[in-house]
C-alpha cells in the first residue's frame, strides 16, 4: 500500500471519515477493553474494543473506516495483510 492510499489526519478529520477511508494511527495502548490511538497530530483517541488486537503498542497501522454513523459510533478495522481486526468504537 502507498502513501496516497491512505489519510494523514488529525482528531478532528476523523470524526468526519467515511466507511470506506483508509487513515494511520500509532497504538500508543492497549488495555483490557480499550485501545489508544495517536494521530499524525499527536492528539490520543481511546476507543473501546471487544477483542484484543494483534497489533503491538507502537506500531504504526492502517484502520479502515468499516462504518460511521456520524453520532459517535465509528467502527474500524486494523488493516493487516491478510488478517484484519475489528473493534468498535464509540465517542
């Protein structure tokens, strides 16, 4: 995947993401339910998780926007080769 398949964007951009957009985070945690995110802004954004991703604390990664209801439910998938993860995120 290249740099134009995917947003570069901020906290505020991303309440405004589209099922479809493809953005990078960094996971900055993960705890039992939860998992932070940092924006290319450096804003941190927790969202709740049913699963426990396989991604690592510090890894850049892609999420694709699987769904947005735009009243601050935001359902993501971690975009990997092959083998995705989803966790459900609400504002």
């Amino acid at each position: 995947m290249k740099q134009s398949d995917f947003k570069v964007i901020g906290l505020r951009r991303f309440y405004e993401l589209q099922p479809g957009d493809i953005f990078r985070a960094i996971i900055k945690d993960i705890c039992p339910g939860e998992v932070t995110i940092r924006f290319d802004d450096g804003q941190l954004y927790t969202a709740r998780t049913t699963i426990l991703p396989s991604a690592r604390i510090g890894e850049d990664c892609l999420f694709f926007v699987k769904e947005n209801d735009f009243n601050g439910r935001i359902v993501l998938e971690i975009v990997k080769q092959g083998n995705g993860k989803t966790f459900d995120m609400r504002v």
